[in-house]
C-alpha cells in the first residue's frame, strides 16, 4: 500500500523508528516569539541546557508588539507601553542575545506576524518538519511541509534537543473539486469545510487538501486553508508542493541555490501521495456550491452562507440538546435572534489582517473592493499587514493610498486585533467583521462580538455598515474583481531590501560551522520533574458544556505572563465573573463550595480545550489546583500540554459512565481516579469505569519525570540523525546564516536605536 505526504515526511523524520513509546521527530526549523518562550528559556537556564541548534532558529516578535506608526520608533523598552508586554519583548530580546538566535526585531522591516515571515523568507521548505510554539503553525503547510505546534513545553523540548515528541496522527483527505464562483476567496473554503465537519471533526488527523480548485489557488490562498485546518481539530494541514510552490519559493533568502536548489527540486517533485494510499477520513466537496459566507456564533464552525440565516435553537432541542444549548448562548453573547437574516446583521468594526489574511494578495483583494468607495460613518475599519514587507510591497502598489482615502486606518505589521493582548482590542458589546481564525467570546476583546470572513467580504461589510455580500459589487467598474481566489497580479513579496553589496551563495558553499550544542552528562538530568500523580480523590466540579476552549479557560491577556503560576484566579474569567462588576457570578460552579477546591473537572461536552496550543490554559487549571479533567473527547495540543505539566486528562466515551462520573459532582459525592490501574471508582469503590492512557505519559505522570530529560537519555541518536539528515538535506543547514542585518539590506527603521548588526 501506497503512502500519504504526511507518511512520508513522518517516517523520514523519525530519530528512531524503533521507538514506538515516545516517537521523536527532528525539526528542521524553529520558528519562536515572545508570548511562550520566557518560561521555556528560564527553564532551559535553570537546567544548563544550552539551545542545542541556534542555526535552525529564527525569532521575530508578533503577538504583543503595537501596531500604531513607528516613525519616532527607538526601541522596544520605550515603544511598548503595557508593562507585561513590554517585558516579554525585551526578555526575548534578552535571550535571543544570549543564545545568538536571529531576530526580526521592531526596528527591522523584516519584523511580523510569525506565520507570515516564515514562508516570506524562506524558511518553510517542502518535505520539512517546521516547529513554532503557536496553534496556527499547520499555515507553513500549505509548502508541503509537516508544521506542527505545541506549547511551552514544547517549544523548551525543541530548543533543547532539536526534536518533538509526535505520535503519528490518522490522514484526512479533503478533495474540493470545480471552479469557484466570483466573490469566492480561499476563506470560504475553510469555512465551508468547518461547517461541515465541525471543530473536532477532524482531531487526531492531519488534513491534506487537494483536487483541482486547491491545484488552482495561489499559495497565498493555501496558507488560508492550512492556517485554519487547526479550527476543524486537525493536527496539521498540507497540500503537495507543485510548480506553483517551487516558483513561490525559488529566489527567497533561505531557499537552496546553484546545485542545492537543483537538488532540492528533485527532492520536493517526489513529495504527493501515493494513488493506493490509504485515508482514513475523506470528505469531498464541489466548489460550485461554496458561496461567500460569515460566522454568526463563537465557535468556527457556526457558518452559514450570506445569504442564509442564523439557526434556531428549537430546531435542535428534540435531537442534539447540546448543540441547542450552544446556540442559545452564542446567541445570548453575540446579541442575535434566531432566523435573522445574515445582511441584517450591523457591524462597529472590521479589521483586515492576522496571520489568516494579512499578506499582499489579501490586501490587493481588498483593494480592489475598497477602490473608489467610502467606509461607512458607523464603522471603524482597520488594516494591519501580516509583516514590515507586506506594508512596503503594499504601499509601492499604492494600495495604502486606496485604503485611506476610503477611510480605512492603515497600520504597523503585528497580531493586532486577532486576539485580545495588544492595544488593538474590541470594546465591550462591540461588533467586528474580521479576517482572523477564532470567534471565540472575548477572542477580540472583553464582550467583544467577532464575525470571521474574508477580506473582501470585510470591505464589503465597512462599505454597507453591516454583513454585505460582496457579489454585489462585482460588476461595478471601481470594484470588479475576477477570480478572488488565485493571485491578483503584481510581484511577490520578494523579501529583502536593496541590498547594498550583493551576495549569492549556496549553502554548500559557506563554511560548515553549524554544529549542534550538545548537553553535558549533568545537564541531561533535569532539577526539576514534573508533579507525580497516582491516586486521587476528590468531588469532581461538573461542566456541562461542549467546545471549551482555551480563550474561554484563560483569556488573551493573560498570555502575557513569563512565570507558570498566578493564573488560576482568573481560571474560566469570563465565566466565573460579571464582566461590568468583576465580582463572582455565584451560580458558577466553581464559585460554590466544594467545587472551589475540586482537584477533577468532568465535563459532559466533547472538544475539552480546543482553541489555542497556549500551555497557559493548563497552567491556569492546575494553578486553582486541578490535577485531572474528564471529558468525551480533547482537542489534541491541549491533550499533549495535560500530561507535561502533571494534568490527567481523561477521554471517557462512555456516556453512561461520563453521566455516572458527572451526577456524583453534582450531588458533591466524591470519585477515585487511579492512575496505576487505569480505573475511575464512586466514593464506595465500586467501578465506574476503566480508561486507557498513553504508556509514555503514564509513566512520566506516575514517576514525575519530565520529557526532556526522557530524551536526551537518548541523546546520541539524536547526533547520529542529524549528522545523516545534513548529508542527505545539506541544504537545510546552514541557511539561517545567510540573513543579512537589516541595515546592510536597507531595511532599518532611520530612528532605531537596537538595530541588530549581524
């Protein structure tokens, strides 16, 4: 039987096939930021753990920076206002100094959204592995790479031994057929997949989109799929490399040259899955019946077409009680009534960008809607690109130029107002039309009510003052836009500046000093552990509620912590206090005794911890004291984050025994869950139910052992597959030296004062 893209590179990638336990796959490239890092690189000092491959890691800055006009910029100390902010910045800065990391840092046009800088610069190839400490990371797998993301955790793991702990996950095949209608963007693809299988429709799978509409987009158009391939509970997202990704690639500052780009092309040609491959899922869909389409809820999955109408929660009460339930209070949060129409909906706000729909063919998009028309009086609309690179190729377009002369605020590369840890945030009871991935409550901001869709779709949204469908504008001269889906014309974002002495190098070319930082004896042995688990007793705090995710568990702002503790108070914020008093709501569970010291969570509702691969989530759980959570079902990267900081997550898809297991919370009746034997007992020792765990994570749990010490048990393999993969891939190594600082390539901010000189 025939292999899937996802097979191959998995298997290529496996420090030690024989290991079937902790399967250990190396990473090619390390993309870091500043949100994550702090607690991982403290870690990594603490143990004297050096970073083991600084040539394979770039860092830039993205979440927190602001992204109002940096002309009198000087350094990130005196730009950055907020103090949690202010201080994850400069730490990264700090340890990226430390470590000699390369860095995109504000004073450096090449700074911006972190899924946007890799691909731009070439840094995500075909048939790599590519590791970054954020949930949208799948993005880079619109190349043909294996992109995985993980929380801090994770991301120390990485740093340390140049490799992740990955179990091989289940093939998803998404087949979309035919040609896109007119005002159909690459958005409404994923959306309408969402729509379908729901956001854990795909867990445990990595989705490869293929067929003949995904062979027509641009690459730009593949990044918006493989970024949202997350918000369907997909592990990962991929489409085959084909000429359109080799001509997207060829040229950028670290992509193979001379004979190494020859060789790598040979490589890259063979990367597709089998024709006798085997998948476990396949969904197909016809692009004929994809039309322009909006969220109406908070979760990614409450799509419905513009021309359609909010559901109505009667409709589900006799058959999916829960899903009745959800509706009812995404229409409480989002103010809607059911069966209004989706162009009834007004708007406050629109915001352009993220790393969903920030680059330059989103923005040409939007332009040529935008050309010649004016945001309405009520809105106000926003643009952020997705990187310093992004806004120069823009403004050379004169695309700016047509964005503020219809009223739009035009702005400084960063995350902004995708999620609520910047300056760039929703106001309570506020409505926004956003390009972004997640609609989560308070995703955008405090009661902030967000509606995702495409670029155009959003201008067309700041134009009415409310939801708009955008085929209402194709045909007018000013706004006439062809086939949204494929690249509009114009030159790529080439990624670098004028260069004031060129250079063109191969990799195989430059003096091969890239070596690995190995670990001494001592340092393989962590200080530290993580916290042992083996029988608990407790009354478990009961949840009814479906799709928890990590924004509902630990809001945004919260990220903007570099310790590991102090979050548990504002554990489920949103739920636990009156958003205008901040006192306790006392109907929630956890604000009655005895659940204000419940060490299990059981929750009825499936997708526990979907969301965000932030390590802060579980942080936060096991801050208010929680050691285990008991659900049907958890989304994959908050799973993996349970059991590296001492968390027992429990999948039960018993439903009498999940329903047994809850009805105890409810009458404030104890459980037991042992870990050794695998069982969960009432209060009386009779058996509820048994569960299976992971033998690795049980093992780990029981005897308090960290991951990484784990590895590097295992150290010498991991030399001896990096020492084959770099004759095999030489082109892989190397590369990350050929960035130029920023004011040899004229890409310095004229009032820097911490331009980096490399």
């Amino acid at each position: 039987m025939g292999l899937t893209l996802y097979d191959k590179i998995y298997q290529q990638h496996l420090v030690d096939p024989d290991n079937k336990t902790a399967p250990l796959q190396y990473v090619d490239a390390h993309l870091i930021f500043e949100v994550p890092t702090a607690q991982a690189f403290d870690s990594l000092r603490r143990n004297s753990r050096p970073v083991r491959r600084t040539d394979l890691t770039l860092a830039t800055v993205d979440h927190n920076v602001p992204t109002n006009n940096r002309s009198q910029y000087r350094n990130a100390a005196f730009f950055v206002k907020e103090p949690a902010a202010r201080t994850q910045i400069t730490l990264l800065e700090k340890n990226i100094t430390e470590h000699k990391i390369k860095f995109f840092s504000m004073s450096d046009r090449r700074q911006g959204i972190v899924h946007v800088v890799g691909p731009e610069q070439g840094l995500t190839l075909p048939g790599s592995v590519i590791f970054c400490g954020d949930s949208h990371t799948p993005t880079h797998g619109a190349v043909g790479a294996l992109a995985l993301s993980g929380g801090t955790s994770d991301i120390e793991h990485v740093l340390a031994t140049q490799t992740v702990l990955q179990k091989k996950y289940k093939n998803f095949r998404v087949c979309v057929e035919g040609e896109l209608g007119p005002g159909v963007y690459s958005k409404d693809i994923i959306l309408h997949l969402l729509g379908q299988i729901g956001t854990a429709g795909a867990t445990g799978c990595v989705i490869e989109f293929c067929g003949s509409t995904i062979w027509n987009l641009s690459m730009e158009a593949r990044m918006v799929l493989c970024n949202m391939s997350i918000e369907g509970g997909a592990r990962s997202g991929l489409v085959a490399p084909d000429d359109v990704t080799f001509e997207y690639l060829k040229g950028r500052p670290l992509v193979p040259s001379g004979d190494d780009w020859e060789k790598a092309l040979a490589y890259w040609q063979t990367l597709h899955s089998d024709v006798d491959a085997y998948w476990d899922f396949t969904v197909e869909i016809d692009a004929a019946e994809i039309v322009p389409s909006i969220t109406w809820g908070t979760s990614p999955d409450d799509v419905i077409p513009i021309t359609g109408r909010i559901p109505d929660p009667v409709d589900y009460d006799g058959t999916n009680p829960f899903k009745a339930a959800a509706i009812r209070r995404a229409l409480k949060y989002m103010d809607l009534k059911p069966n209004m129409l989706a162009v009834d909906i007004k708007i406050d706000r629109v915001f352009i960008g993220s790393c969903t729909n920030s680059r330059i063919e989103d923005l040409r998009a939007a332009a040529r809607v935008a050309k010649g028309r004016k945001v309405a009086e009520s809105v106000y609309a926003m643009i952020v690109p997705g990187s310093g690179l992004v806004k120069q190729q823009a403004e050379k377009e004169g695309l700016d130029v047509i964005f503020k002369e219809a009223g739009f605020d035009w702005r400084e590369a960063g995350c902004s107002m995708c999620l609520a840890m910047n300056p760039d945030v929703l106001s309570p009871g506020e409505r926004c039309a956003s390009t972004t991935n997640r609609n989560f409550e308070g995703r955008q901001g405090v009661g902030g009510r967000t509606h995702l869709v495409s670029p155009v779709m959003a201008v067309a949204a700041a134009i009415k003052g409310r939801m708009a469908d955008v085929r209402e504008f194709l045909n007018a001269e000013n706004g006439s836009i062809n086939v949204t889906q494929l690249t509009l014309g114009g030159e790529q974002v080439r990624s670098y500046g004028p260069v004031k002495e060129p250079i063109s190098v191969s990799t195989s070319d430059l003096v091969d000093d890239a070596i690995p930082n190995r670990p001494t004896q001592h340092a393989k042995t962590s200080v530290e552990g993580i916290p042992k688990f083996d029988v608990l007793s407790s009354v478990a705090a009961p949840f009814d509620m479906q799709n928890i995710n990590t924004d509902l568990i630990i809001p945004g702002e919260y990220l903007k912590t570099v310790t590991r503790t102090g979050l548990g108070s504002n554990l489920f914020r949103d739920l636990r206090y009156d958003t205008k008093t901040h006192q306790e709501i006392p109907e929630f569970i956890l604000n009655q005794p005895p659940y204000r010291n419940s060490q299990i969570l059981v929750c009825t509702g499936e997708n526990f911890g979907c969301g965000s691969s932030r390590e802060h989530a579980v942080w936060s759980l096991v801050d208010f004291g929680f050691r285990c959570v008991i659900a049907p079902s958890f989304a994959s990267i908050f799973f993996n984050n349970c059991g590296k900081n001492g968390l027992l997550a429990i999948p039960v898809d018993d439903l009498e025994a999940l329903k047994e297991i809850h009805a105890n919370g409810v009458a404030n009746r104890e459980i037991r869950v042992d870990l050794p034997n695998q069982d969960i007992r009432d209060a009386e020792g009779r058996l509820i139910v048994k569960f299976e765990v992971d033998p690795y994570t049980k093992h780990c749990l029981i005897n308090g052992l960290d991951d990484i010490s784990n590895t590097l048990a295992s150290e010498e393999k991991i030399y001896a597959f990096e020492t084959r993969q770099k004759k095999t891939f030489p082109w892989l190594f190397n590369r990350i030296r050929k960035l130029q600082s920023p004011r040899r390539l004229g890409l310095d901010l004229p009032s820097a004062m911490d331009v980096l000189d490399w």
